[in-house]
C-alpha cells in the first residue's frame, strides 16, 4: 500500500496559500517558482510546498518548468470562454431551483441574504482576495438554496480557475460596482421567488463575466 502522505493538515495550508497567491496574482502568470524560497516564506520545510505544488499541477495550475521546477501557468482566453458556457447554464439552473424553494428554505434564504449584506460593504478600497471570496460566497449562497448537491459538486473542481479568471475581472473598479448590481437582481428574483427572471439574470451575469474575462485576456495576451 502507498504510504499516507504526512501533515495532511499542514499540506492543505500550504496549498490554500499558494492557490491564494495565484488567485490574487502575487505569483502572477508565468512566475516560475522555486521551492525554497516559498518553503522559506511560508516558514515550513520543502516537503509540503513539493505536496502542494503537485496538486496544483493536477489541477493545471502550475506547469513544469526546467529540473523539477515549476511555474504559475497562463488563463487561456479560449479555455475560460468554456468554462463560462457551462458555468452560465449551471448557475441558470441553480437560480431557477433556488428560487422554487426561498420560501421554504428559511437557512439557505438567510446564507444568501447574509452573502448578499457582505457584498454590500465593498468599496475601491476592498483588497482584491477579499473581493473574490465574497464573489464566490455569493454564488456558493444561492448553489445551496437550489438544493442540489450535485451543482456545488460539479463546480467545485473549477472553483481555482474560476477565481483566477474573477480576478482579472474585480481589478477594474468600474466592474466591482456592476458585478454586485447584478447580484442583487439575481438575489432580488430568487428571494421573490420569480425562477424565470432569476434564471434569465444568472445567466445574463455569467455571459456578461466569460465575455469581459475573455476579453481582457486577450488584451493582455496582444499587448505582451
């Protein structure tokens, strides 16, 4: 039998901060990376960076580069175009189911509610990982109202890349103020309980992201 791998805990942090550092581009596209100086950072040994940095690599976030080294890979405009498809009719279907059962989930009525009142407090100052996880906690909120696992499961495995593309899109500032009007109609129908108005704005909303991400990424692909 394969050995378990040690400190699963500790292992878990340390991918949780690099996934972090990714998503907010403090190891930005193309970074390459070396072992022991973000061992040294992150005050650990190499042994949970090594654990960390293959998961990430698993998960197309890392990409070989040179004698066992590796570095942080490119968003593919093409690739998050995809994801945004299949996310949009994902989280078409999640409104609709959510907004079917606000009136009788009266917990996951609340956790939206509550996401909904966090995003509120945004402002030009709020640092951009923070603008992620409200962003996610949103979209997490309304996944558990549609009562669905099979939705949050699905998307789970997409959530990294999904920050990662939030991220070039919550740096404008004139997006943050859109972004989260639009999560208000999309709350406002679902907590109504209008499941096709709800539909048609998470999938307006999720067009409306791909298509910007897409672009920006492009941009910044001919500018280079």
């Amino acid at each position: 039998m394969i050995p378990l791998d040690p400190l699963p805990n500790l292992i878990d942090q340390v991918y949780a901060r690099i996934l972090e550092a990714i998503t907010d581009r403090s190891l930005p596209p193309g970074h390459r990376i070396r072992q022991n100086e973000l061992a040294e950072r992150l005050g650990v040994s190499r042994q949970p960076v090594s654990h960390a940095l293959h998961l990430l690599h698993r998960q197309g976030l890392v990409a070989e580069s040179g004698r066992r080294g590796f570095e942080v890979t490119r968003l593919d405009p093409e690739r998050i175009r995809q994801l945004y498809e299949v996310r949009g009719a994902i989280d078409a279907l999640a409104a609709r189911l959510a907004a079917g059962r606000a009136r009788s989930d009266l917990s996951g009525r609340a956790q939206l509610e509550a996401a909904l009142q966090a995003g509120r407090t945004i402002d030009g100052n709020t640092p951009l990982a923070r603008l992620i996880t409200l962003d996610v906690d949103f979209h997490s909120a309304v996944y558990r109202l549609a009562g669905n696992p099979a939705i949050e499961e699905m998307i789970a495995p997409q959530w990294p890349h999904m920050r990662r593309s939030m991220a070039t899109v919550l740096a404008e500032l004139d997006y943050r103020d859109s972004a989260w009007a639009e999560h208000e109609a999309i709350a406002g129908h679902i907590l109504a309980g209008n499941a096709k108005a709800a539909e048609a704005a998470a999938l307006a909303h999720a067009q409306t992201a791909g298509r910007m991400t897409e672009e920006r990424l492009r941009a910044t692909d001919k500018a280079a």
